[in-house]
C-alpha cells in the first residue's frame, strides 16, 4: 500500500513537471512573464522558510517535556502574548506588505496598459472555443482578421485588447505574459513581448465549457522582417484556385454551409461565426491548434468535427462525396 502510494505521488510529480515544457511560467521568455517568474521564486524561498519555521515550533511545542498536570501550578494567565502579537501578527504583516509593495513595483515596471498605444495594436475577441484576431492597422483596408494563431514581432512591447462575445475567457501564455480575462461587454488590456522568435503556447485559462481544455492560442513571435512578410501575406485576399480541383473546391465551400459560417476574402464565403480562413493553408495547426493543419486532419475536421472535439460550434457535415471533399481539402490547403 505505501509502497502504491510512493509509485502514485512520484508518477503525479514527475507528470507535472512534464507538462511544463512549453508552458513554463519559471522558464520566461519575455519581460513581462521574467517580473512573474522573479516573483514567484521570492514568495517560493520566503514562504518555503516560513513553512519550515512554523514546523520546527510546532514539534518543539510537542515533544517539549513539561511534567504532569499534578506537577504543575494552575495555568498561568496571560502568557505568550508575545508569539502571538509577533510571530502571528507583526511578522506576517511585514512580510506580506513587503510583497505587496514588490508586486505594485513589478506591475509598475510592465505595466498591462499604461493609456499610451503601441503598434501594433491587437484585438483578441473570445468565443466558445477559438479566439478571434483583428489587428486594426492605420485604415480601415489595412485591418487584419485571422484566428488562433497570434503572430507579434519581437522585442517590442505589443498592445493587446481583450473581450468576449459569448462567457468569461481568459488568455495565459506563460512564457510570455500573466492571466489577463476576456469578459463580455468590458474591455482588457495585456502587453505581450517576447526576446526571442520562436512558438509560444498559450491557452484558455479561465473554465468557458465543454471545451474550454481545447481552446489553446499560439503566438508566433518574429523578427521585424518577418513579421512583416506575415503582415503583407495577410493583407491579400485569398489566393485563386491554383487548378480545377481547387476551382470545384471553393465551390463546395461556398454552397455547402461552409461559407455560412465562415470567411474567405476574395469568395462569397462571407460567414462571421467561425474562424476567418483566408489564410487557413499558412496556419500551423486547427480545431484552434488542437491538431496538425494536414490533409487527414483537415478531411476528418470538415466531416467529424463533433468527433474531434465533441461539443464545438462546427457540426458533422457527412453529405459531402468523396471528390468534394477531395476537392475541398485541396482548396483549404491552397489558401495560404
Ligand atoms: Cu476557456
């Protein structure tokens, strides 16, 4: 049984710490989160040392020999006000001011929003299960729309607006950044930098239903240049059919419900529920960067999407033949 037990809480350990790896909020990857990561390994040390303390009292006071009852005077009144006004009192007071004045600085020095707009600005609009991306630009022709895959470029601080259009979400990329919420009807604010390119794995940090676990975000920090090669891309519609197979392609997704929920600029898919797809081909991952974006994934997406994630606001659409399906995946992965 003991035995068990040891196998159980080594295996818990060992599984936590291996989840870790792309969401470490200890291994940061930008100012923001490395002020957290500071934080944490204070509050860790000094309150690792305070839980130590206390232990060493508590079996001081409980293997201390004090005689019997009948040895003793009556209990004596009024003692150990002392521990108490100190130890249970003044101490924590100080200690707990002292972080509350470093969180306060700490915050101070990256602060979420500070009134001032940094380019480029970015909306992120929460939905059951995906998060919506508008990146305003400086005229109306020049806005971006895309979904789940946030690209910024590095080190710059990136202005961040949040909100939700259906319940509470919350975004966390832990590399990057704290928790900040996506309440509706309310606007918030995160400022994301990242040193170095590379992938970053966010999620859905706050419980907005049956899917909330697959609701995962990636931020794509680049270099300037390449950044500004993602920007350039985005702004073109979406790329013409290549062929014929394509060509019938974007015509099953324009008549077969598709397009009534999704976007293609430059098609007659004009649908606002779902994610844009106008650049889906360019995107890393799908079903909100739950799966590799390839073909298998892609065909078993637009016909089991219920299977793949069970709940999501996307339903089966079975009727399609195999050569529209064929066809469809064909455009889908065309459009980059
Ligand atoms: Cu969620």
């Amino acid at each position: 049984m003991a035995v068990r037990l040891v196998v159980v809480i080594v295996a818990a350990a060992l599984g936590l710490a291996g989840c870790g790896a792309s969401q470490n909020m200890m291994s940061p990857a930008g100012p923001g989160a490395r002020l957290l990561a500071g934080l944490g390994v204070a509050a860790f040390v000094v309150f690792g040392a305070t839980t130590l303390v206390v232990w060493v009292l508590i079996a001081i006071a409980a293997f201390r020999r004090r005689g019997t009852l009948a040895a003793h005077d009556p209990v004596d009144e009024g003692g150990g006000q002392g521990w108490i006004l100190i130890g249970g009192a003044l101490i924590p007071g100080v200690v707990l001011a002292v972080f509350f004045v470093l969180a306060l600085v700490k915050m101070d020095n990256f602060p979420l929003h500070d009134g001032s707009v940094h380019e480029p600005e970015i909306r992120v609009i929460g939905h059951q299960w995906w998060w919506e991306l508008h990146y305003p630009g400086q005229s109306p022709d020049a806005e971006i729309v895309t979904a789940n895959e946030l690209h910024i470029p590095v080190g710059q601080p990136v202005e961040i607006e949040l909100e939700s259009r259906d319940v509470i979400h919350s975004l966390w990329v832990p590399k990057l950044h704290g928790k900040v919420d996506l309440i509706p009807g309310w606007k918030n604010h995160l400022r994301l930098q990242a040193d170095r390119p590379g992938v970053y794995e966010g999620q859905c940090a706050e419980f907005c239903g049956a899917e909330h676990a697959r609701m995962r975000l990636l931020v794509v920090a680049q270099t300037p240049e390449d950044y500004g090669k993602w920007v350039a891309g985005q702004l073109r519609p979406a790329a013409p059919p290549a062929d014929e197979v394509a060509e019938r392609g974007r015509t099953v997704f324009e008549t077969k419900a598709c397009g009534l929920c999704h976007h293609v600029a430059g098609t007659q898919a004009l649908g606002t529920v779902g994610p844009d797809l106008t650049h889906i081909g360019s995107r890393l991952r799908i079903g909100t960067n739950m799966f590799p974006n390839q073909r298998a994934y892609l065909g078993a997406w637009a016909t089991h999407a219920q299977s793949l994630k069970p709940g999501v606001v996307m339903p089966n659409l079975t009727a399609l033949s195999g050569i529209e399906l064929n066809a469809l995946i064909h455009f889908l992965e065309g459009l980059r």
